[in-house]
C-alpha cells in the first residue's frame, strides 16, 4: 500500500509563487509515489474577516490551480475541507487535548494577531483545526514551506500524546519541507515571507499575474548592495531570494544557478528571472482558463468528497468512540 501525503493551500488571497514552490509543486512531484490528499481548507481563511462571495470564487479558483499545475485530478483525492463536516468534529475533540501554553507559542498566531484589538478565537486554535485536517486520513508526510513546520509538529505532538491516552488511532506525520523554495521571500522586504496577503501586492508575485506585471515587479525588487550573483542569505537576501526563484522554476540547483551567474550583473539576473517566471506562468494560466471552463472542477471535487468522507468518518468514529462520545 501506498504511504499517503496530504497538505491544503487556504483560499484567502490569490496563490503566489511562494505557494507553488512550497505546496503545490510537491504534490506534483510527489503524487505518483503516494496516495494524494490535496483540499481547500476554506474554514481556515474564515479565521480572519472575508467576503463571502470572493471566497466561494476562490474556493473553486485554487483547484483550477491544482489541476492547471499539474496535479491529477483523477489519481488524488481532491476536495474541500468544509465539505467533510469531520473535519470540525474531530478538530474539537483534540481542542480539548490540547493546552493554552503551547498553542500561545505558535509564532504565526503571535504574528497574525500582533497590534489587533479583536482577535477571533479560531485564529487561536486553527493550528488544532490544521491537525485534524492531517490526522483525519492518517497522513505519513505533510509537505509544506517552512512557516508550516510547527503546525505539522503540532500535529505530532497531539497525535502522540492522543495515542498514548485513548489507543493507537492516529498515524504520527513527518513534514516534508522542499529543499529549495521552502521559502520564497517578500520582493520588497526579504526579511519576509512572499504572502498572499501583503499589504502592497508589488510585493508578491501571484499565480495570476499578467506578463507585464511580473516583469514590472521582478525589476522592481529589492536587490542588495555590492555586486556578484551569489548565494548569501544573510548579507545578500534580495539577492539570494531572485536566485532561489531562478532555480526553482528552471530546475536548477543553486550552485548551477551561480555558475549561470557568474560575472552578471543584478539586472541580468531580474531579467532572466522575469523570463523563467513568464514562461512558467503564461502556460498555467492558458491551462487554468481551460480547466476553468471545462466543468472538470466540480467533478473533481464531488469524486473528492465523497472519497474523503469515506475515509475521514472511519478516522473520526474512531476517536468519538475512545472519547467517550455517543453510543459505543
Ligand atoms: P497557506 O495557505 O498559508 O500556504 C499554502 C502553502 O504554501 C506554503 N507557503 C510558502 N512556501 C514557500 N514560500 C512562501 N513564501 C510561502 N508562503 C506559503 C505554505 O507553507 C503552505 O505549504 N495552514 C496552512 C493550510 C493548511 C494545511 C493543512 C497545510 C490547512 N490545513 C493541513 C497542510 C496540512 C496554510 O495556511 O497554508
């Protein structure tokens, strides 16, 4: 049997390249080898204020992605977390196995929530609801960028300490980090992460960007002083992010984009990354239009969900029963 793999891309802002590089080209690389679980989890982006229209576009938006990046929509199970209401149930039953302390340590709660007045009590214990999300289908590996790593060892932690006081019920997950692009950075503040939500969209390069646009930006970005095309992340982040973007979408290692580099200037290198990332998007997005039109979307997910429910209400009736919930 095959070993699964299972990670979601929330709908609350048009996907970046960052989003690819750190989800969404695993479950392509990945996908022949495990059994693939890919979903929309829409009850995450609720965690902060959306509009309800814009949301369901994007829910639907952000598989015609999947499926225009590559990822089959046939062999892998792919569907909207939302759908499945086990998702919520088991993600209540852990809420109360897991402790105030280490959820107050988690950095992008602290981040998220930093200067609000308001703060929602989901965008607290969404890490809980990311767990159940994995331990639902007994995922083995997780792939994520790096600002999801201590949400997966959460999920760890939670499955482990569950385990040892209710029974076997829950496989343990690893996170699969990429080796490269794990995290692509701000093009104005590399200090951050690309977002889908930044506050100046000149700052990220999404899925959709029209041609000029992504030329517009990546001439724009913020490059470092000095000179010489080299990877140093620490005196030169501008620099390094364009070259970890570089070699990401011309499947490339850093060193063989270095010695493509050698003796270039900046704006060489912010040219060719241009042109690697308009050749790489303009075919996405011809082949996202199509699958937007086909009505492949909506039989995908509906295959999708009741796949995943199958599997999902197993995993669940399980828990509730050691719980103590219902009847036996
Ligand atoms: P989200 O929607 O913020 O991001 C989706 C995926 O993109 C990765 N990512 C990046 N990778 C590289 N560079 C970046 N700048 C960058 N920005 C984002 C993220 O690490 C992620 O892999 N909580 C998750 C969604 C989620 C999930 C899950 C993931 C919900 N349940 C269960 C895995 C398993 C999130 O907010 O990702």
């Amino acid at each position: 049997m095959k070993k699964r793999l299972l990670t979601g891309l929330q709908p609350s802002g048009e996907l970046t390249i960052g989003n690819y590089c750190g989800g969404i080209k695993q479950v392509v690389n990945y996908q022949d080898e495990y059994e693939t679980f890919l979903f929309v989890p829409d009850m995450h982006s609720i965690t902060v204020p959306q509009d309800p229209e814009t949301l369901h576009r994007r829910v639907r938006e952000i598989v015609g992605m999947y499926l225009a990046c590559g990822v089959s929509g046939t062999k892998n199970h792919i569907y909207i977390q939302s759908e499945i209401p086990e998702h919520a149930n088991l993600s209540w039953i852990l809420e109360c196995n897991a402790y105030m302390g280490e959820m107050s340590r988690m950095t992008q709660f602290k981040a998220k929530s930093e200067g609000k007045k308001e703060i929602g009590c989901g965008l607290f214990t969404y890490p809980i609801l990311m767990t159940a999300d994995i331990l639902l289908y007994n995922a083995d590996v997780v792939p994520t960028g790096a600002d999801q790593k201590q949400h997966v060892e959460l999920a760890r932690n939670l499955a482990q300490r569950f385990n040892k006081k209710y029974g076997e019920i829950f496989v343990v997950p690893e996170p699969l980090i990429p080796k490269l692009g794990a995290k692509i950075r701000d093009l104005l503040d590399p200090t951050k992460k690309m977002s889908k939500s930044a506050e100046n969209p000149k700052a990220s390069i999404f899925l959709n960007d029209p041609e000029k646009v992504v030329r517009k930006k990546i001439m724009g970005a913020v490059t470092d002083s000095g000179e010489g095309v080299v990877y140093d992340e620490e005196n030169k982040p501008g620099v390094s992010n364009l070259l970890t973007i570089y070699a990401s979408f011309s499947n490339k290692t850093i060193p063989e984009a270095e010695k493509h580099f050698e003796g270039a200037r900046y704006g060489d290198l912010k040219k060719e990354v241009a042109e690697v990332l308009v050749e790489f998007l303009t075919g996405l997005q011809d082949r996202f239009a199509q699958v937007m039109s086909s009505g492949i979307v909506d039989e995908t997910l509906d295959r999708g969900r009741d796949e995943a429910r199958a599997i999902a209400s197993v995993t669940y009736d399980k828990a509730r029963r050691a719980v103590g919930l219902g009847r036996v």
